[in-house]
C-alpha cells in the first residue's frame, strides 16, 4: 500500500489525488512519472504548472527541524482584549460581510468562517515570517479554535494579540454598483488576483491586471489608481482579502471587492 503525504488542494505539489491510499500496482500502470520518457520531459512535466510556495514554507521546515514548542502553553500566552484596538498589521478572520460593514482601519481580510475556508493557507502566502500581526475574531467563543488554527503553521510566534471589536473606529468598505460596471467596465481599473496558472487558462476580463494575491503586499505599488479599482478571484474568498490589502497599501484610491458576483462574468 501506498499512502499519499499530502491530499488534493495542498500547495505541496499540482493535480494531487483525493485518494486516501493506493497501491505500487495502480502507480505504476497509471502515474505518468513511471512511463517511459527523457530526463528533460520529466522535468518540463513536473515543473509546468506548479502552484506558487507560500511564505510559512521555510519557516515551518526550519521548525520542524528544531522542533516547535508545546502547543498548549505557547498559545496560553498570547494575550486577548475584549473591544480591543491595534495598529500594524491586522488579520481579521470575520466573514467578508461583517469586515465590509465595520473593520479597523488597515486590516487585511483573511476568512475563517468555516473549517474548509483556506485561512491557514492564506494567512501563511500573506503574512511573512518576519511580521508580527494582530488577529481579529468575531467572538471570544473562538479564539481557541482561531489560535490552534494560527498554530497550525507555527504562526502563534508571531501572533501579538488576539482582540474582538468594539463598534467605534471603525472604517467600511465601500460597495461596488455592479450595473455601471458591467455598462461602463473601462472606466475601472481591474485587478485579476487568482494564481497566474489560473489566469493563463482563463482570463475574465480582457484587460484585467494579473497580480496574484500572494504577491500582493510587494506588487500593489505597480497598479494605477488614475480609476477606481476592482479586485475580483474566481469565487470571492481571495478578493475579499485582495480588496483589503489594496485598500491598505494604495491609501487613497477607490477599491472595490467583486466578490461572488465575478460569476455573472465567467
């Protein structure tokens, strides 16, 4: 039997199988890297196509050989604050909805309103390991659940605070009227955010700006803010964040989160 070290979605490799198990036999008559074929088709194969690597990569290696700390009182540490506030660098895991209707002013939207939400993923390819973040929970019943997920990654050394929000400062997002972008697209500038494979297979719009979101904090600058800016993935979980991030980094400029409604222009 062969068991998989990592499953399908992972970031650790392209076209991973669902399958818990499998057998040499099945390998070898159905894996393409077993067939017959020159060194440099291998690696063209192998290469072509690989997702991007996020930035808690090498730190978690580098962690895992020194061994990490024990979970329980490491996390024990981090102190939360009721209706707290902060400045730096915000991560808020609240639904996209709740962000848009009332965020401290800076914050980067990274969801965790579910268990299949990629927030580990996310949070690990937009905070770098040489950041320090403040985290921002919808309620205190989940900051054991957020703070075991943060520490999933080995984020927690990171991590200087947890905080809920009170109602006061806090800033909104501003909504997009869909009818005048649909009638009048060239007068946004669009910010195409999904992995630049995905784009190569598919692009939305034609003269969309492709800036993968977990190169968004560094690439943000080379985007033109002469119009209103529309940030749009392939379902609206990444352009929530994308939106946040544009909103912090570019100041000023009008920024607005497609969303869900990018399926209307698929």
């Amino acid at each position: 039997m062969v068991y998989p070290a990592h499953g399908a979605g992972s970031l650790c490799g392209k076209n991973l199988s669902d399958a818990a198990s499998s057998t040499l036999g099945d390998e070898r008559r159905d894996n393409w890297a077993f067939k017959t074929q020159s060194k440099e088709d291998f690696m063209s194969t192998i290469l072509d196509g690989q997702p991007f690597i996020p930035s808690y990569f090498g730190y978690d290696v580098d962690i895992n050989k020194s061994g990490a700390d024990s979970l329980e009182p490491s996390i024990s540490e981090i102190p939360f604050e009721e209706n707290g506030s902060a400045t730096g660098l915000i991560v808020d895991m609240r639904d996209e909805a709740a962000f848009k209707k009332g965020h401290l002013k800076g914050s980067f939207n990274i969801q965790a309103v579910s268990e299949n939400a990629k927030f580990e993923t996310w949070l690990g390819s937009i905070v770098t390991p040489e950041d320090t973040f403040t985290l921002v929970i919808d309620t205190d019943e989940n900051k054991d659940d957020m703070l075991h997920r943060v520490a999933k990654i080995g984020y927690e050394k990171l991590l200087t605070k947890v905080i809920t929000l009170s109602q006061e400062n806090l800033e909104q997002t501003p909504s997009l009227d869909l009818a005048d972008f649909k009638e009048n697209p060239d007068n946004y500038t669009i910010v195409d955010i999904r992995n630049t494979s995905e784009v190569e297979e598919e692009k939305f719009f034609k003269n969309a700006l492709s800036h993968p979101l977990n190169e968004l904090r560094d690439t943000a600058s080379e985007i033109p803010t002469d119009k209103p800016i529309v940030v749009h993935c392939a379902g609206g979980y990444r352009s929530a964040a994308g939106s946040s991030i544009l909103q912090k980094k570019l100041g000023s400029a009008t920024v607005y989160d497609l969303s869900d409604d990018i399926e209307q222009f698929k």
